[in-house]
C-alpha cells in the first residue's frame, strides 16, 4: 500500500488513522500545533475547559467504536439530582418545568418533518406559533446557530428530539474530551501511526504528499479551503459568544439554564465531573448564538442575564473568567432544502479526501467528525491498495472495517 497522510490532528483525524492504520496501511498525521485534539482541545490547568460545551450523545456511533477499542474511557451522565436542577427562562422570569407543548414537540420523530420547510414554519402548523419558537430555541444547545427556527425543519427535529430525550443521552468524559484524544494518539501510535505535531502543511507541502499516496484532509473547512484553494469549500455553521466561569461553589445552584425566550445555554460541568475545577468551585460554561452582524457583547450580556437567574451572587464568587467567540466551528447546519448529503463531499478527487464536522456525513456535531474521518479513511485505503495484477493478491482491508 501507498503512505496515507492526514492533515489535522482532531477527532476526524485520528478516527481516519486509526481507521487506516488497523486495516494494514501506512499512515502518518500531520498536526499544525504543538498539541492534539483539535476542537476537542482541554485546557490545561486548575479549569479543565474545552472550546465551548461540549457532550457525547449516547446514541452517536463513536461511542460504541470508541469503547470496543478502550479508547473512550471513563464517561459519566447527569446525575439525577443535578438534572432535576435544569431550569427554562421564560418571559423573563425562571420555572423548573418547561412547557408541555415544547416537551409534545421534542417528541416527534425526526423523519416526520420535512426537509424544505424551515422548522419554524412546520412547527407553528403543528404546535402553534409559541411552541415552535420555544422549542427552536430550545435545540439551539445542539446548533449554536442565533435562528434555529429558519433551518430545515428534518435538521433542527432531529437535534431536538436528542437534546429533549428522557433519560437524557449526554454523556461527558472524565477530565475533558482532551483524554479521549490521548487514548485515541496513544492507539494510533501502538498500529504504527507516524505523529508528527508542529507539522503545518501548506498547499506545496500537500501536493508533495498527494504524490505520495491519498491525503486526508482533516481540518475545519475554512483551513480546507484555504490549503485546496477551494472556494467551493464552505457550508453554514454557527457563530457563538462563549463564556467560562470559576465560582465558588454554592449550594442551590442550577445545573443549567435552557434560555426560551432566545437561543442560548449555560451549564455547570462540574456537576456531573468533580475533576474540571478544584475543590470548593464550580465550573460554569455557556453558549449564546450571535447574529451575523452582533457583538460578542450582546451574548455575554444575555449569559449574565442567566447567571443572575440561575447562580445568584456569581460576580462576588468568580475566581476566574473567559469569554470568546466562536466562528464556523461548532459544526454545520442544513437550510431548508438542503441535507448532510449536500455538504461539500468527501471525496474531492485526485486522491484528496475532506473530513470535518461540516462535510457531507451524517450526525450530531462530533458525530459527523467521525463519520466522515470513517468514510474517508475507507475511501483512501481503497485507493492505496494495488491493483490486482496476475501475481498480485489483493489484500484484505475494507471488508474488515
């Protein structure tokens, strides 16, 4: 077989060489920063943050794919007291249960809502008006987008329905995503992946690999286009106000604030992982969707507005705070008219393969990471092995995965 190389050392890119790697290939990943992980990055040091909330939902592929590998380790859910303390802001003021036309809603099947209406749109005829804008606002925790009631009503009910499922399907790694990284590099390495970090590639340096075997290309799209020098290569995705807090903890607190009268969450991680901050505080993480045209200041100011809501006093406990934006990096997300099969596609020809959470695979945010780091891994291994000549036995490889 051809050297594979990957570009991009995330969650798509080591599920790609891993991928490669158990099926006898060579493969080599190239990493631009010193560290792993991508968006799956946690900060080192007393507050173990990732790059905004992030969970793994119980239904996902790669939590079964991971865990027959012991790469996913450790994993705890919301525990029971802590999930009777999520809360909805509504008309201003908090209430512990969230209406029952929202939770009617939640319930319907994804695939009984049309791909080329908008959500709000198909919602109001089904549950009314009101409904349809609670229930938008409330699957913004699994879309960062400011308008989840103008995308396709299929894309938003499906995420919806997950993020509104009983018992709920958020799991969350002990010690940040960063640790399944580690397990993930650590496998990688023992199948004889080639790690090469500090390792930028330009697009010299790729059409040099691209000579050598099939390239995998796993980096957010905006480097993708940039390093393929694609402008085809772009999809819509969120644009997010991000919030990190450190309180002192104080019993009483929210688990979390599922914003209703606008698209926005805030949760207290620590709840459910002990190991995020140290003992005696909290960690506090939010996200608050941002139109095009908006300033971060707008969605920390409505992080505050939940803060006052949920973590009363949380100004005179703050021992630390982080606030950022996010931009075309919290995944895609599908216009009416349009599906995962729509995105740009995996296979860009030439022996170039694309994966990412904005590519044309299926999923809930790092689930189309895997998917597509899964399928590009196939495609470069089909394009690798040697044609079958009168001497030549094709090796087993595809059939195995």
């Amino acid at each position: 077989m051809q050297r594979i190389h990957i570009v991009g050392g995330g969650l798509a890119g080591f599920t790609a060489a891993i991928t490669a790697a158990e099926s006898g290939a060579l493969v080599t990943l190239h990493e631009a920063h010193h560290t792993l992980g991508g968006r799956a990055r946690t900060a080192e040091g007393p507050y173990r943050t990732n790059e905004g909330p992030h969970a793994l939902y119980h239904r996902g592929p790669h939590r079964a794919w991971l865990d027959r590998r012991g790469l996913l380790g450790p994993v705890v859910g919301v525990p029971p007291l802590e999930g009777a303390r999520l809360r909805f802001r509504l008309g201003g003021t908090l209430r512990r249960t969230p209406p029952l036309s929202l939770v009617r809603l939640g319930r319907r099947r994804a695939e009984h809502a049309p791909v080329d209406t908008d959500f709000r749109t198909w919602a109001t005829g089904r549950a009314g008006e009101e409904a349809a804008r609670l229930a938008a606002h409330y699957a913004a925790v699994a879309l960062y987008h400011h308008d989840p009631g103008s995308l396709s009503a299929a894309f938003v009910q499906e995420r919806l329905r997950r993020a509104a499922a009983l018992p709920p399907e958020a799991r969350y790694p002990v010690g940040g995503w960063a640790q399944v990284i580690d397990r993930m590099a650590a496998h990688a390495w023992n199948l004889g992946v080639r790690i090469e970090t500090a390792s930028r590639v330009d697009a010299g340096g790729l059409d040099a690999l691209t000579r050598q075997g099939p390239v995998i290309v796993a980096t957010s799209l905006d480097a993708a286009r940039a390093l393929l020098g694609d402008p085809a290569l772009t999809w819509d995705s969120g644009r997010t106000a991000l919030i990190d807090l450190a309180l002192r903890t104080r019993r009483g607190d929210a688990f979390a604030v599922s914003d209703l009268d606008a698209p926005g969450w805030i949760e207290r991680f620590s709840a459910q992982d002990r190991t995020l901050a140290p003992a005696g505080q909290q960690l506090v993480q939010g996200q608050f969707p941002l139109a095009p045209d908006e300033p971060r200041s707008v969605g920390i100011a409505r992080a505050e507005e939940l803060l006052d809501l949920g973590h009363p006093g949380w100004r005179e406990r703050t021992e630390w705070r982080r606030e950022s934006v996010s931009r075309g990096r919290t995944g895609a997300v599908d216009r009416p008219g349009t599906t995962w099969r729509d995105r740009p596609a995996i296979d860009r020809g030439n022996g170039v393969y694309l994966a990412g959470d904005q590519v044309a695979a299926p999923g809930l945010l790092s689930e189309v990471s895997f998917n597509s780091g899964l399928e590009a891994a196939v495609l470069a291994l089909g394009a690798s092995e040697p044609r079958p000549g009168p001497t030549t036995d094709r090796k087993p490889g595809l059939s195995q995965i």
